[in-house]
C-alpha cells in the first residue's frame, strides 16, 4: 500500500466508509447523522493540518488520517490525529501504517508529542495499536461517550512524546 497526501478527488472513495464508521456510533464522537458537506469539512483539514489516504495499488482507498495541532497558540507544540480504515481493510495493518506515517509526519514538521483527546475505552483494538506505538493513557474520563451498545463508557486521554 502506499501513503500520500489526500487530494479532492479522494473524497468520494473516502466518504463511504466514513459515513459508515461515524455512523455505527461505536468509536467516534462525530454526530451519527453528520451530512457529506460537514464530514468533508471536518475531515479534509486545511493547512498546517494534513490528510493522506492509504491506496491499494488498485487505487482502492483502504484507509485516511489526518493530522492537526492539538490546541491553538502556546499548544501547536503538540499534534492530534485521527484515523479511519475501511472495515473491508480490516486486518490488513492499514492502521498501524497509517499511525506510523503519521507519527512520522508529525516528527518532520516539528511537533514535540500527539495526543489523542476520546479513545473509546471499547474500542480495544484501537486501544492495543496505540499501545503498541509507544502511547499512554494520560487520563480518563468516566461515562463520557454515550455508545449504541455498551450505554455509557470511558474515552481515554492518550499521548506519547515524539
């Protein structure tokens, strides 16, 4: 698989899954219901913020993330991403290829850490591949996501420095 930037043309291969994912409600605090126009908005990000997309050599989108500054201001020193793999990728290491390449962005343009402010607490697999790059759970916030399942649980603060 290779790793590039997004480009307009990735939104249509994007958005399904997407769609699918905040949909499901199990690990993302995007409204359930959020339109293409606002989803588009809130996922290909403007500078400094950054997207890529994971393409099969088919050109099948398998996967994005996108990388911001965690705050404004006195906190731009510190990155936040989020990711999303097409659950037909599923198992492939589109994730954990994804992080790596995002890390690895994050490092280049100067940022000291990345922070992830909601991990689902039930989102275990998720939770295992930050894990095992290096991230800590800093925090947790108790009943702070309302899941379609499990009611209410945990969204964990993680970090790690770069």
């Amino acid at each position: 698989m290779q790793i590039r930037p997004a480009t307009p043309d990735d939104w249509p291969l994007i958005w399904p899954f997407l769609r699918t994912i905040v949909a499901a409600g199990e690990t993302y605090t995007w409204p359930r219901d959020v339109n293409e126009e606002r989803a588009r908005v809130m996922w290909l990000v403007p500078p400094p913020g950054r997207t890529v997309v994971a393409v099969d050599p088919d050109g099948t989108v398998l996967g994005s993330a996108k990388l911001v500054p965690n705050q404004l201001g006195p906190g731009d020193h510190v990155a936040n991403a989020s990711f999303m793999v097409d659950p037909a990728a599923g198992g492939r290491g589109v994730g954990r290829a994804l992080g790596e390449h995002v890390l690895g962005l994050a490092r280049a343009e100067g940022y000291r850490a990345m922070q992830f402010n909601a991990v689902v607490a039930t989102n275990t697999r998720a939770v295992a591949l930050w894990r095992s790059l290096d991230f800590e759970v800093v925090g947790r916030v108790p009943e702070a996501f309302r899941h379609p399942t499990e009611d209410y649980v945990d969204l964990l603060v993680m970090h790690r420095r770069l």
